[in-house]
C-alpha cells in the first residue's frame, strides 16, 4: 500500500507539472499574438509586458480612467510591472517553479483567483435593483441620513502577546492618562493622536454602546493589527446622501452579498468533503461506518 501512495503521489506531481508546461506553452502563444498584434509596451528579457496586463495593473490599483493617462502614474505602474516581470524571468531561470513549496504556492493563489471569481459572477448574477438601494439606505440611518463624523483622542499600539493583559488592566480607565501610565508601565510602545471616524464604519451595536455609557468613558477596539485606546471628543452630524450615498449602498449590498454566497459555498464544501484520520474529528464529521464493513 504505501508504494501504491508513494507512486501515486509521484503521478500527482508529474501531473501538475505537465499542466503548468501546458499553461505556460498557452502564456507563450498569447504572447506571440500579442507581439503580431502591436500590443506590447515593454519587454524585459523573453517577457513582454502589454497592454492588457497594464490596464489589469489599473483595475487592482482602483485606478480611474480619466487617470490612467497621466504620466507619472503610468510610469509608476509600468515600472512595478517591469519589475515584476523581471524578477519572474529570475526566479524561472533560478528553476523556482520547480521547487514543491513554490508549486504549492502558485496552486493555491490560482485556486484563490478563480475561487473569487467564481463568488463575484454569482454575485454579479443578480443586479442590486434600486428598490434595494432605497430600502438599504431607509434600515442603516447611522451610515447615511444621521450618519456622525466622531473626533477622538486614541492611543494605539501594536497588539502582541502581552497586549490582552494591558486591555485588561486598562478596562476601567475614565482617561488616556491612565491608559498611557499602564502601558508604559508594561513596556509597551505606544503612540497618541487625534483620529475621526464615522459611524457607517463601526457597527451600531457599538456606537449605541458608546452613546449609552458615560462621556468620559475610554473606549478599546481593534483596528487590523492594531489595538486603539480612544475617547470622544466631539460628534457632528453629517449626513450622505444622493449618488454618493446609492454608490455606498451599492457596495455595502455587494460586500453583503459576497458574505452570503461564501457562506453558502462554506455549508456544501462541508457537506461534499469527507476528511481522513483525526481531522474527522477535528472537522466535526467523525466516520460512524464499522470499518471492514460493506454494503
């Protein structure tokens, strides 16, 4: 049995290299059609750059299209472009492709790609109506027609393996000096603002918290990989409203939406996997089948 899984395994390989020589053969004609075409705008060594591939750089850059002709964010984009191609030429000539890490890494962002596409055309599938929109924007008051712009005073720090204890210990403090005495008690960096947010960027749950406790209270949230002490200081309304507002509820739908075809997807990939060993258990789908058993 375990030369049949050894052998099995090679095969596996062997596989996935000959479809990444098929991909990389279809990349080179690609190539070729483009050159034929007049597309390219740059080669580095046998790689070309062309002009699809620098209007993808301006798509994953958000950039606008009435920019997209300036010439300093051209030459930015083309040269990180250049540069990339370059150190791929590198890697491929250093033979990278062929190491099992590098392989494992290739697969798994080209399953990520295709995985997010998959998500966004279901998504897509169905067009947010205006209806929507309207009724999206009525239920979310605090992100549009009351929406608060909030100016705080903050002390962030990075969150490390001591940074509970700190919270923890900062979790009755009614001042940023307090906050400031623990942290530096504990050693650890810190650092103190000004910083505004609004309210469509926090969940009401929490903004109703912070309007329910006392005016002096010191607040704690995580921001990324960060940890943010703050205090109010001032509230104003600001509302936002018209297209600006429809084109937030659109994407706020959409955000919506993608949550909710993953979560989808998570529930039938579930159903669908049969996991091995002790990850069975792990996973929460133990096999109850007698083994030696048959039908």
């Amino acid at each position: 049995m375990d030369r049949l899984k050894s052998r099995a395994g090679a095969c596996c390989v062997v596989v996935i290299l000959f479809l990444s020589t098929i991909v990389l053969f279809g990349c080179g004609k690609k190539e070729q059609g483009a050159v034929a075409n007049g597309q390219v705008v740059a080669r580095v060594g046998d790689e070309v750059v062309t002009i699809q591939e620098l209007e993808n750089e301006f798509r994953w850059a958000n950039i606008p299209a009435d920019r997209q002709k300036d010439p300093a964010i051209v030459k930015q984009v083309l040269g990180e472009l250049v540069l990339r191609k370059y150190l791929l030429q590198q890697a491929l000539n250093a033979k990278l492709d062929r190491e099992p890490g590098v392989l494992l890494d290739i697969l798994r962002s080209r399953a990520q790609v295709l995985a997010t596409a998959y998500v966004s055309r279901a998504v897509a599938a169905k067009p947010i109506t205006q209806s929507e929109v309207d009724r999206y924007i009525s239920n979310n008051s605090l992100k549009f027609a009351n929406r608060q712009l909030i100016t705080a005073d903050q002390i962030s720090f990075a969150f490390g393996p001591n940074s509970q204890a700190a919270v923890d210990a900062s979790k009755d403090a009614t001042s940023l000096e307090e906050v400031d005495q623990k942290l530096t008690g504990m050693g650890i960096p810190h650092n103190r603002s000004t910083g505004t947010f609004n309210t469509s960027e926090i969940p009401e749950d929490f903004f109703n918290l912070m309007q329910a406790k006392k005016a002096d209270n010191v607040f704690f949230v995580r921001s990324g990989p960060n940890g943010v002490f703050f205090k109010v200081r001032s509230e104003e309304t600001r509302p936002l409203e018209g297209e600006a507002a429809a084109n937030i509820a659109r994407q706020l739908l959409r955000a919506d939406r993608v949550k909710a075809e993953t979560g989808m997807a998570s529930v039938s990939a579930n159903l669908n996997a049969k996991y091995e060993g002790s990850y069975a258990a792990i996973m929460g789908k133990e096999n109850t089948s007698v083994p030696g058993a048959s039908n």
